[in-house]
C-alpha cells in the first residue's frame, strides 16, 4: 500500500497538477497526505482545493489555510504574506472556507503523526534544528511524524539522546529510531530547488521515496501577476527560495 506525502501546496495549481501526474505515472497512491497550507501565496487557492479533495486524502491545517477564513491573525505575517493572504480569502467560495475550517491540527496514521508545523505547536512553529527537533520528539507518541510549513526537505532522526539532521534523500528506509520527516513543499519550495518536492510512502515495504517534479513555473508566475499578487512571490519561484 502507497501513499503520497504533500505539503504546502499554496496556491499553486501548476505544480499540484504536476506532482498528481507524477504520481499516478510511479503507480498510484492509495490515499494523498496532505500536511497543510493548501492555499496562500499562489494564485489557483480554490483550485487546489476543489483538486485535492477529488482525491481519497486526509488533510491538517496549515496557518495559512486558517489565516485565509480568519482563525488565526496574520499580525506576524510580512506584508507580502499578508497581502496574498487577505487576496486568497476573497477568492474562497463558502464551500471552501467550510472544508478548510473542519481541518484538524492533528491527525494519525499508523505509525505516523501528521502536523503542519510541529507536534508542539502544529500551525506556527517551524523545525529547522536539531534543538527543536529534539524538544518536539516528547511531543508525539508515533514512531514518525510528518511535519512541513518550512518547505524544505529533511529528516531528524532521534538517536539516544541526540538528534541528528540530514537532507531527505531519494529513498529513506526505516530502522528502529523515531524520525520527523519533512518532505518539501508542492508550491513554493524554499531549498534553492524550485521544482515541486513530494514524497510516496510505501508501508509494504517501509521506505519513503523522495521526488522533484518540474512543473510549468511561468504559467504560475504570468497567473500570479495578473491577479495582482506581490512581485516578490512572484520571482521566488524561479529560485526555489
């Protein structure tokens, strides 16, 4: 049994379409995990949407999905972030903001627990270090969790009493530590890699595949700026940054 792994699709129709391609090309997944932040940024929120849920999935709330329909205040956002947020709320039809209101913070999985941004703190923190890698692994009861919000590919792998961190690579297959896997982000990667980073999680056999999707990124940008979107979003995603 496979299941894909997404996160942080923002918005962007494009690379979401890509990686569903891509999917369906390694053999298919029988559920699609998605791990927050289907929409923000990008210019295609309620598509993405209405895409993701045309698939069997499960799905946790990101910040900027609950930032788009008001459960959360954007006061610490900056202000390109804010402005594509307070854009993407007036986008969502009242389907939309109902789907995206009944996410959980939380959900499980087997052997996994899945967040958007940490088992501590599932909409706002972001795991980058060994330090708070180390703090959340008291934070869950799974063997694994699954984390994404800083759109960066990685695996913290908890060993004794220490935490180590390392690039997800191409195939991860599991031993006895507990590990935070975060698999990169759909929409707008921030690894200096701008193609679409998901992962596949074969149970049969326990690894997770790592994959890099090229997708059309000037359709995105060219639908970005007509709709007004800040500049800055815009060119990151020329640059995976």
């Amino acid at each position: 049994m496979r299941h894909a792994i997404l996160a942080d699709i923002h918005g962007n129709l494009a690379a979401f379409k890509a990686v569903l391609e891509d999917i369906e090309e390694k053999g298919g997944a029988k559920e699609l995990w998605c791990l927050g932040d289907i929409v923000g940024y990008g210019p295609d929120p309620s598509g993405c949407i209405a895409l993701l849920r045309q698939y069997p999935h499960l799905c946790v709330a990101g910040n900027h999905d609950w930032a788009a329909i008001g459960k959360v205040d954007i006061s610490d956002f900056n202000l390109d972030a804010a402005e594509a947020c307070r854009w993407t709320g007036r986008q969502l039809s009242p389907e939309d903001v109902k789907y995206l209101e009944s996410l959980p913070l939380t959900l499980t999985r087997g052997d996994f627990t899945i967040v958007h941004g940490s088992p501590r703190e599932p909409i706002w923190e972001y795991v980058l270090s060994t330090q708070s890698a180390r703090d959340n692994f008291r934070f869950f009861e799974t063997r694994y969790c699954l984390i994404g919000h800083s759109h960066v590919p990685m695996v913290f792998e908890h060993v004794g009493e220490t935490c180590l961190l390392g690039e997800l690579p191409a195939a991860l297959r599991f031993g006895g530590n507990r590990l935070i896997i975060n698999p990169g982000g759909v929409g707008q990667p921030r690894d200096g890699d701008p193609r679409a980073a998901y992962a596949i999680y074969d149970e049969r056999d326990k690894v997770i595949y790592h994959y890099r999707i090229p997708y059309d990124i000037e359709d995105t940008q060219q639908r970005m700026v007509r709709q007004g979107l800040p500049i800055f979003l815009v060119t990151r995603l020329s640059y995976g940054r």
